[in-house]
C-alpha cells in the first residue's frame, strides 16, 4: 500500500473519530418543539377560500430505554406516547367517548411502517441557523426511492432511539426545524425550542391512574 493511501486513511479514521467524540448522547433529558398546523379548509366554490392556522408544543422526555411524547395544541387536542425499546412496546394514551384507554402497539410494526425511511443518505449544507441557542446546520436526506425531504439538524446531539422521528428513524443527530405534509393536505412546521440534559422522573413513563389497558385490535373495534 502507498504511502498517500496509508495518509488517507489514516485522516480518515482521525474525522470519524473526531465526529464521533464531537457528539454527545442524550441519555437523560427534554426535548421541546414549537409546532404550528395551517392549511386551506374546504369551501364552496364561489367563496374564497380560507386558511386555518393553529399552535401548540411537542415535549419529549427521554430517560434510557424509555421515552415520552406530549402533543398538546391550543385547541385542547392532546396526544401522548409512551414508548418502551427494552420490552419493544408502545402505549397511546387516548380518551374515547369520555373513557380512558392506555392502548399497547408493537414498536416493531411502526418500524415496518416507516421501512422505506431507513438507511437515507444525509447531506449537509453551508446555510446555519441557531433553534434554542445550539447551533444547527441545514441537511439534505436522500431516501432509498430517490425523493428528498430538506431540515435543520443539531449535530451536536444523538438519541439512542431517533425513530420517535417518523421521516428521520435513524438520523445521528437532533431535528431542529422542518416541515411535514400531513395527509389532509395540512402542513405541519416543527422547530427546536428547548434541549436539555436533566433529570426525568420514572413517574413519566407509567400509565396514569384511570387508564384501561387494550390492544390494538380491540382499540380498532371501539373505533367502529
């Protein structure tokens, strides 16, 4: 082997050393996002049309294996997860008609969901920008089927489990802005608000008091 090669590979293993020592693991702590939803509601044809914009908060604790996600919007919608990666299971908090349900999903079957996600080639781009006082950097991902999807990242962060991203399942790094198309044609706009390294109470990540435990398939009947 020549010496230019042995030199090469060498600063090769020195910057993903570096990359890797770079970044920190955020074992325990919050993550917080401003989100806001806006999109056109159906009108009549000979009425102008109208533009619904609403806001609300993603939080997200993280404590090890387990994670929380709190969505809350100003309208009083609220939704919360509960995620498990030690036992692989998932826990949707919902009321349904004035009753509480706690309803277990198999993280697995969300992973096979999102399949087409994984394994995206992340670009990144000279525009930065600051969300919550980190730096962020703007990133291109390139999925397997060849489409695009554009966002900031924190590259200074990384979670164990960063499939609680839906589009981004396995991204070494912390989503600071971006945008997601929901299926009603809304949009929805998330950006960083808060990341901290603090202590998360185990409380967290049990069911509350009151919730009645269901699978997915009796949940799909009560939806009937």
């Amino acid at each position: 082997m020549s010496f230019k090669k042995i030199t090469f590979l060498f600063l090769c293993c020195c910057l993903s050393s570096f990359l890797t020592q770079a970044q920190k693991l955020l074992s325990e702590g919050t993550i917080t996002y401003k989100i806001t939803i806006s999109g056109k509601i159906p009108t009549p044809a000979n009425e102008p049309s109208v533009t619904e914009t609403k806001s609300g908060t993603v939080s997200i604790r993280i404590k090890g294996d387990n994670i929380r996600q709190d969505i809350k919007l100003e309208d009083g919608y609220s939704h919360a997860q509960i995620s498990n990666y030690a036992t692989g299971k998932e826990i949707i908090l919902q009321s349904i008609n004035e009753l509480k349900y706690a309803i277990e999903l198999n993280i697995k079957d969300k992973e096979t969901q999102n399949a087409s996600y994984y394994k995206a080639a992340l670009t990144l781009n000279k525009e930065k920008k600051t969300f919550a006082g980190f730096d962020a950097v703007s990133a291109l991902l390139t999925y397997k089927n060849g489409t695009t999807f554009s966002l900031f990242i924190v590259p200074d962060y990384y979670i164990s489990y960063p499939a609680i991203f839906d589009r981004f399942p396995d991204i070494k790094a912390i989503p600071a802005s971006y945008d997601l198309l929901m299926t009603n044609g809304f949009t929805m706009h998330f950006e960083l608000t808060s990341l901290n390294e603090v202590p998360v109470e185990n409380a967290a990540f049990r069911v509350p008091v009151g919730y009645r435990i269901i699978g997915q398939k009796e949940y799909e009947k009560l939806l009937r």
